[in-house]
C-alpha cells in the first residue's frame, strides 16, 4: 500500500513525526526550563519561534 503523499513530496504521517517531535522538544525545554523560571516570557517566544522554523524547513 503506498501511503498518501502531500505536495512537498512527504507523506502525512513524516509530517506529523514531525510535529510531534517538535512539540516534545518544547516540552523537554519547558521540564527544563522548569528548574530555573518557568514564567520566562521571552524564553518561551523563543522556543515557539524554534518551532516555527523547525517546521517551515
């Protein structure tokens, strides 16, 4: 069975491996994070920005 391809070339499931590595890198920063100052607002811009351009490229 070939699985369904999106228009970049990639399958939907590597997309969503993707997304889903992404968002626990996030929660691995953030458990990190955790031990110095959780409401670093400018920290967690960063990693929304990370993960922004982890997933445009």
């Amino acid at each position: 069975m070939v699985p369904h391809r999106g228009p970049n070339g990639y399958s939907i499931d590597d997309h969503e491996a993707v997304i889903y590595r992404a968002y626990m890198l996030t929660i691995l920063l953030l458990l990190v994070k955790l031990d110095f100052d959780l409401y670093d607002v400018t920290f967690l811009n960063d990693v929304v920005a990370a993960n922004c351009m982890y997933l445009a490229f």
